[in-house]
C-alpha cells in the first residue's frame, strides 16, 4: 500500500447546472445547484485514498464553517489532516463551477487560505512528508510553499509528482528540478511549452521539452482520448475508457489520485498505473460533482465502465 502526502488547495465547490454556458451579458437560469467539498489538492487526496492508499493533506482553511465542514470530509475519509492549518483573518477557498449539458466546465476560484498557508506550515509537517512514498501538489496555493514540500521531498528520496493547474507561463527553475513526474492536460501542456498538443509528434516535442526543464517522467492527459507517457526508455498513449460523461470537473485530479495509489515507487507498472487513472476517471466524469463522483477501489474492481 502506498503513502501519499498531497499539499494543496481545499475549497467549497458551489456546482451549477446549465444547458450551456452564458455569453458575456448574458443572464441564464441554472437547472440545479449544490456544494461539495473540492480543490485539487483535497479531491487528489480523496482519489488515493479511495483506492486504498495511506493519505494525508497538506494545506489551510479559514477559521469558519466552510473550512470545518470540508476538514470533516477529509477525515470521514480516514484522511491524516493533523498537515492542515486554520488561518485567522482568511476565509476557505470558494470555487462557482458551471458545468453544461455536455459535461464540460468552468471554474472560478477564490483561492483565500490556499494562498495564506506558507512554508513554515510545510516545516511543522516535515515528517508527513518525509514518511512518504509520493508527494504531490499543484498550483492552487502558495509557490513557495510547494517549492520547500518538494526539496524536503527529494532531500528525503521520495518522488515528487507536478499537477501544473492552474497552468503558468513560467515554473520557478528549482521546482522543476524537484518534480520527478508532471501531469499537465493539453492546455497546461500548451502555455508551459508553447507547443500545441494536435498529434503523436506534437505529443512527443512537448514532452521532450519538459525532459529539457529536468522532469524524468511526463503523462500528458489527453481527456476522452487518455493519457500519453513518455520517459528515457518508452513513450505511448494509453487509451481512456469510453464513457457518456456528464460532470468532468473531477477528471484529472481523479486520474492523479488514483494512479499514485497503484504507481510503484521505481515507476516500474508506469502503464498499469495510468490505465488505473484512466479507468477511475471514467467512473468519475459519470456522476455530478467533484469529491462525491470520485470512485472507491472495491467499486472500479467491479465496474464494466
């Protein structure tokens, strides 16, 4: 069973359902609304912890109900939150997803505590992070923060997984040179290679790009059609599941979750992995929300997708 530290954002998502999604001046009504716990570092910690792995979060809220009620998901989960920190005069990070009939998104995000928990937080939790078989973060919270949690990372010879989302033009040179693995989706590819991901070439030039920064290991999601990997010795996609989705808001945070669950530590069943992502994200992008659609091991070992 792996051990998996996850430091990042944790918001309340408030979900609205709508037919399509409004031009600029437009007023439209929503079919449904409803909140749920969310933020990418909470809804990975989520996914790897339903597919059986040892969990902890990493990451700050406001000293208010929101962040108590989100606090409580984690722990319901049997997920370690003695990483988080309450911070005073901050409220818990908010997301107002819009999610239209064909199951795309947009998100916006008021990022709040995300943003307040700084690198003494990291310092207080060196041991979670330390007792780690993966560490993983992404970009919805302090910098600074995810640049020390990946030195005391490496220092310690753990592997450290980038989920570069909200995507950013410029990455600071020592964190990439801490990040073993990137998932970046085609977009996030795009604005950090300045390559557009169109075909298997386009694919490959942007992973070597990515190499070029110091990063061994690239899995390019690549939505309905999978992910693509490439590392020193092989490349490849491996293909999704064919679902009808209705809700992709948890999709890639689902696939990360859950493929650092199952990814050995030497990265050796790589492919296993990712198609175990692939699998558990096609299960995901068929219900609403982002922390109630993400699956449990024992239901993906039964599921015909």
């Amino acid at each position: 069973m792996n051990t998996v530290t996850v430091i990042g954002s944790i918001n309340m998502d408030t979900t609205l359902r709508l037919t399509n999604m409004p031009k600029p001046g437009e007023t439209m009504h929503a079919h449904e609304i409803f909140h749920a716990g969310g933020g990418k570092g909470a809804n990975q910690a989520v996914a790897a912890k339903r597919s059986g792995a040892r969990t902890s979060f990493i990451g700050g809220v406001g000293a208010d109900s929101e962040g108590q009620q989100l606090l409580y998901l984690l722990t319901k989960e049997n997920i370690d939150t003695s990483g988080r920190a309450e911070i005073q005069g901050a409220t818990t990070g908010q997301a107002m997803i819009m999610v239209d009939a064909a199951g795309e998104n947009s998100i916006l995000i008021h990022a709040g505590a995300n943003n307040a928990f700084h690198e003494q937080e990291v310092l207080k939790n060196k041991q979670l992070i330390t007792n780690s078989d993966f560490i993983i973060a992404q970009f919805e919270s302090s910098l600074d923060a995810t640049i020390l949690a990946f030195s005391i990372a490496k220092d310690a010879g753990k592997t450290t997984i980038l989920n570069p989302a909200p995507a950013r033009e410029t990455i600071p040179t020592e964190l990439l040179e801490k990040t073993d693995i990137i998932i970046p989706n085609e977009t996030e590819t795009e604005i950090i290679t300045g390559i557009r991901v169109t075909d298997h070439n386009s694919l490959v030039a942007a992973a070597e790009k990515l190499h070029e920064l110091g990063i061994g290991t690239v899995i390019i999601t690549l939505g309905s059609a999978g992910a693509f990997y490439h590392t020193e010795k092989e490349h490849g996609i491996v293909p999704a599941f064919k679902v009808d989705a209705v809700d992709t808001t948890a999709a890639g945070d689902t696939f990360i979750g859950a493929l650092s669950s199952t990814l050995q530590p030497d990265l050796s069943n790589l492919k296993e992995a990712i198609l175990y992502g692939n699998l558990a994200s096609s299960v995901a992008v068929q219900s609403y929300g982002a922390q109630p659609s993400i699956p449990y091991r024992e239901a993906l070992e039964q599921s015909a997708v």
